[in-house]
C-alpha cells in the first residue's frame, strides 16, 4: 500500500492526530506527514503511505501558503490565541496605529531574512521538543533562521476598540513560522500582535482544493504524484530489473536526482547521478517496493 492522502486538517487535531486516523483507516503503521500543523491550524496536510513516506521530505521542503489572521495589541507566550497573555498595550496607542504604518511594516519581511521561530515550535533542542520545555517550566531561545518570503499580501484591516485585526496571505519557504510574522509585527509596532487563525492554503505542488477530510480522502499512487516531485525517466523492462536488484544503469539525464518510472507509469525509483570509474551512471537511492 503506497501513496499520497491529501488531507485538510481540521481545527483543534494535531497533525500526529491525522496521522493515526490514517493509520486507522487503511490498516497499517506505515504513514507520515509533510510539514506539522498546529492544532488551532487547518488546511493542506500531505500524508505518505508506504513508500511514499519517503519522499515526504521533498514535499516538505517546497514552498507553501497559508491565510492567516493578526490580532495586533497584545501577545501572548505562544505567540498565537491559544497562549497565556504577556503583554497589553494601551489603548489609546492602539488607535493612533494607521493603516499605511501596517502596510510599511509588512512589506519589510518580503525576501529573504532572519526569523526567530517561535518558542513553542516542534523544533528540537537537544532531543527535546522546543514546546515540550516550554510546558515544562524552561525558558525557551531559538535561534535565527534563514527564510524566504517570496509573496506577502494584505487582504483587510480591521480596528476596533482595543485592537487591529489584519488578515494576510504569505507565500514562503520551508521553515517558515506565521506566528513569529504576527509576534514581530507586533513588536515594531510596539502594540504587540499574535496569530488568531491560520489555514495552509499550498504545499507544493498540492493545493487545497485538492484536499479532503481523512474519511472521504483517497490514496493517489505514487506514480500520479512523482511527476509533480521530480524530472522523470522512463525505463526498459531490462533497466526496470537492473534498477530492482540495487544495481546502476547507464546516464542519460543532466538532472542529479529523478524519478523512473516503468512503460506503465509506475513509480520504480529515484535515481542519482554519480561518477563510477571514468563513467556517470544512474544509481538508486530509494526502489519502489525494495523495502530500502
């Protein structure tokens, strides 16, 4: 059983909650996920199945999109709605901040920069999850990291009495944390912000009118997927063999890994190109089927 679920996740589940419905439905341990979602988060969740597990790795560095809501005027230690309050700003500060000084502000954290992930993130910290020594009483600091921001849209602003509430859309990199965009808005306002809601509206190449609850969700073969995920190579029967017993086959594409598949369309490897001897050949790093 190997193959793609395209699911959108569901408010108030962890991703690890998806995954074992998963696990549940078709019988067998053997599924992961590309990319955690928060459980106040919904949207694209990829899952693997099988040997699509591991190709889950290459979903997951792709870039992605999320919509997602800014509560300007407090923060909180999570850094999203569902954290402890730290910090309020007045009032009356919260009225004088404009539109335009929003806007000037977002536009700063387009392309590539430095981004602090939020303390209570899934990043681990000698073994441990970051969000785990949070809960456990520990102060948490993560280091910088390079992102990219490829897309960053204002959708609305909206102001009421005590806060802002700003909707956006951002298209970014992998690695990428929305809450620590709504914590450092925030911030260089001096109003303090956090993070109301979010939806993961890309994964790519999966969209989320792409996606179904995990009851409706289908398995999709790998086969329809790896065109999506890499150059493509169609084999020979004879290659087909070669390639199942771990065994190279001649070089014929300049790109350094691509998929093969079969005069079937069936998924048969993942190739990579290297220099044996005086020749560049096409060796195996991952057969369909192989248990490898």
């Amino acid at each position: 059983m190997n193959g793609f679920l395209l699911i959108d996740k569901a408010g108030g589940m962890t991703s690890h909650d998806v995954v074992a419905m998963a696990r549940k439905k078709l019988d067998t341990k053997k599924v992961g996920h590309a990319g955690t979602l928060d459980p106040m988060a919904t949207g694209v969740l990829v899952l693997g199945v099988g040997i699509a597990t591991r190709l889950l790795t290459y979903i997951t560095d792709g870039k992605k999109t999320y919509e997602a809501t800014i509560s300007l005027g407090k923060s909180t230690h999570t850094d999203d709605k569902e954290g402890d309050l730290t910090f309020t700003a007045d009032q009356a500060v919260v009225s004088k901040i404009s539109d335009d000084q929003i806007k000037d502000e977002l536009v700063k954290f387009i392309g590539d920069i430095k981004q602090r992930p939020s303390s209570v993130s899934a990043i681990k910290i000698d073994g441990k999850t970051a969000h785990a020594r949070v809960r456990a009483g520990e102060s948490v600091e993560i280091a910088e990291r390079e992102i990219t921001i490829y897309e960053l849209i204002t959708k609305e602003i909206r102001h009421s009495a005590d806060a802002i509430e700003v909707e956006i859309t951002v298209t970014c990199s992998a690695g990428t944390y929305i809450r620590a965009i709504a914590r450092d808005l925030g911030n260089n306002l001096k109003i303090g912000g956090h993070l109301i809601a979010l939806r993961r509206t890309l994964v790519s190449p999966f969209s989320i009118e792409q996606c179904q609850s995990v009851k409706d969700a289908e398995l999709i073969p790998v086969g329809e997927v790896i065109e999506k995920l890499f150059p493509i190579r169609k084999l020979e029967l004879s290659q087909s063999r070669e390639i199942s017993f771990g065994r190279v086959i001649e070089q014929n594409s300049s790109e350094e890994v691509f998929a093969a598949i079969d005069n079937l369309g069936n998924f048969v490897a993942l190739l990579q190109n290297k220099l044996q001897g005086n020749l560049v050949v096409a060796a195996p790093i991952l057969v369909s089927g192989s248990g490898q």
